[in-house]
C-alpha cells in the first residue's frame, strides 16, 4: 500500500526524500561495519592479552 501512495507524489519531492533516505542508509551501514571491526578487533586484542599473561 505504500509504494502507490510514494508514486502519487511530486516526483522530485520523492528522489530528494529517497537520495537523502539511501544516503543516511549507506552512512548507518558504514558506522555498523566500523563499530563491529572495533569491536572484534578489540576482543582479539583481549584474548591475546589474557593468553600472554
């Protein structure tokens, strides 16, 4: 039901909303992908630590 509604639209009103939408997206998936490699690599780091000591 919503994908009609969207098309009903003014169509430069709705790329504008989508490019901003996509943008935010690709940024969110960015900041997981780095958040998540801190964060394995900071477990690795840990492990390694307490194996040494």
């Amino acid at each position: 039901m919503p994908i009609p509604a969207m098309r009903n639209r003014p169509r430069t009103k709705h790329k504008r909303t989508k490019q901003y939408a996509g943008a935010a997206n690709s940024m969110f998936k960015v900041c997981f992908i780095t958040a998540s490699f801190f964060i394995v690599m900071t477990i690795i780091f840990e492990y390694s630590v307490m194996a040494l000591n």
